[in-house]
C-alpha cells in the first residue's frame, strides 16, 4: 500500500518517516515553508536512534499526483481545524479503475478529539479512527521529533464508528514493522475518549506552560473533572486510566534528543509557531458542547477554550499567562457559572 501522508506535521510526519524507513512507499502533503523545506531536503526526522532523513515525494494537494492508486491509503493528520478543506480536496480525486476517493480509498483519521472522524465519516466510506499516543514536536520547517524509545509511539486503530477490517490489520501490520505498537480494536471511540480527556491539558499548555506545578496540576484536576462528568451524563465509555496504563506500559519513554528539545504539546506547538489557529474548539469544546447537550456546566472547559482561541487569534506567546492568573480567572469562571 502506498501511504499519502495528509498534513506532514509532527504526527503525519513521524508515522510517514517511520513507515518510509521501514521500506513503505510514501507521500508527504504540506504547505508552506514546510513543503518547501521537504523538496529541497528531505524530511528530517530526529529520533533516539539519530537524525534520518528521507527524501520523499511532497505536494501541497491531489492535483500533483494525478489520479489516485487501488492501493492507497490516505492518512489524514491535519488539526481538526483543518479537516474540512482537506476532506474537500481529496474526496473526488478520481482512482485507477475508476470511482473516487471517498468511495474506494481509506481515510485514517491521525488526529486528536473524536470532530475530524465524524466530519470525515460525512465524505468518505472507509473511515479509520486511531487513538494517537505518540509524542512528537514540529517547530522548523523540513523536521520533526519523537522522542519516544524503544517504540515512537502506540497507535490503537479501528474503523469508524465501530468495527475491524482487513484493511485495518494490514495498516497496523504496516506500523508495527515501523517502530509502532498499533492494536487493532473494534472500540476505537473509547480509547480516542479517554485520550480526548488528557487532551484537555493541552490548552492549560498553551496559555499558562507545562503542567508541573502543583497549581498547574491541581487546576487540571478541576478540568478533567469536568470532561470525566461530561461523558458519564453523555454515556460515553472511555478507557480506563488503568487500561491505558497496560497498554502503554513502558514502551514509549521519552529521551533527550540532540537539538530537538520537546517544549509542549500540539497545542503549544501551533502557538509557537504563530499558525493563528489552534484544536481547543474540538477538544476542551467537544466537553463544553456534551455539556450543554446533557445539561452539565463546564466553565473551566469554556474558560480555556476561549483563552486558547484568542491567544492563538492574536499571536500571543505560547505560556504567557501565569498560572496564578489562570486559577485566578477559574475560581471566577466557576463562581459566574461560565
């Protein structure tokens, strides 16, 4: 199967150099100053073992490739901001032997949150949910981090809303030659939930730095609180923190990596590199719209959403807000009811 890698960030571009390491043929898609990056040098991926890199072949869209192959497997790792251009570009891409790719191809949906699976499952037949634990850092054009060892990463992966495939276990059989643990599961909705609760630090990240202080940590606490309550009045199974724990055991564990230092989350990540956007609608917002749908008040969820977007909106610097602030203008978020 050839892998078109749809948005070659820090996760696309991770899980495409490890597939295209393991000898998998690969397409990066990208724009920017990344694609540029990517045509002239290849795609520069910093891992324990050392700094490879791979020239592969890198567009900007479908139209470069021409029409589509039997075999391909689009993976989609864009933010979920970004996911309805980029299911409008790729859908009718027509495929050898005709039909097109919303109809024929598979769609992995590489992404944090649950939206881009359901905005997805909108489009194309084939959709794939995956629960991405892999820790990754995109900041320079042309190169990306995961600093996880022995495994980059562990990837749990079904169809959409409900099921496995062969499709699926030919995927998962692809990652685990490279470098992934990728269990195939017919809940993947449940792992991506509990994932979605962890996720709710992200834009804590973002606005206030990393979750170490016991202010910080007491404060998340509150939020994911918050989430946990949500899905309970939703009746939404999630793994369990125990679960989790098994499946991930000690088969990523972060190292120092050489000239790649891991300052925050994706998050983090956009705000640092002034994108204007950032995921917190479909994270800490996927929480504040259960909430209203089940009649659960979620202000600390609202509180950070809100704080996110306009720090992303207005370019702010990523952490800039001291913590102190942020528990300050929670206490008042939960005292007001929003």
């Amino acid at each position: 199967m050839r892998y078109i890698v749809i948005g070659a960030g820090a996760v696309g571009g991770t899980v495409g150099g490890r597939l295209a390491q393991a000898g998998h043929e690969v397409v990066l898609v990208a724009r920017g100053r990344h694609l540029a990056a990517l045509r002239e040098h290849g795609l520069r991926l910093r891992v324990p073992q050392g700094e490879l890199t791979q020239r592969l072949p890198a567009v900007d869209g479908p139209a470069e490739l021409g029409e589509l192959r039997a075999d391909d497997v689009l993976v989609l790792a864009v933010k979920t901001q970004d996911t309805v251009p980029a299911l409008e570009a790729w859908a009718d891409v027509p495929v050898a032997g005709g039909g097109t790719a919303a109809e024929l191809l598979p769609l992995v949906c590489l992404q944090n949150g649950v939206e881009g699976g359901r905005l997805a499952l909108r489009r194309f037949r084939h959709v794939y949910g995956v629960c991405v634990w892999l820790p990754s850092t995109h900041l320079e054009p042309g190169v990306v981090s995961a600093a996880g060892t022995p495994l980059t990463g562990v990837l749990h992966l079904g169809r959409l809303p409900h099921g496995t495939d062969d499709t699926a276990h030919r995927i998962a059989a692809d990652l685990r030659v490279a470098h992934f643990e990728a269990p195939v599961v017919p809940d993947v909705a449940r792992w991506q939930y509990a994932k979605l609760l962890g996720n709710l630090s992200n834009a804590l990240e973002a606005v206030s730095g990393p979750v170490d202080s016991e202010e910080a940590r007491g404060l998340y606490a509150r939020v994911r609180a918050e989430g946990e309550a949500v899905l309970a009045a939703a009746g939404i199974a999630c793994a369990s923190p125990e679960e989790q724990r098994a499946a991930r055991g000690d088969k990523v564990t972060l190292v120092p990596l050489d000239g790649a230092p891991r300052g925050g989350g994706s998050s983090w990540q956009s705000l640092v590199r002034g994108t204007g956007s950032i995921e917190a609608d479909h994270l800490n917002g996927e929480i504040v719209l259960l909430g209203r749908l089940h009649g659960v008040p979620t202000p600390l969820n609202e509180l950070l959403q809100r704080l996110a977007g306009r720090f992303a909106r207005e370019r702010r610097a990523a952490g800039s807000m001291p913590v102190a602030e942020l528990v300050r203008r929670a206490d008042e978020a939960v005292r007001n009811g929003s």
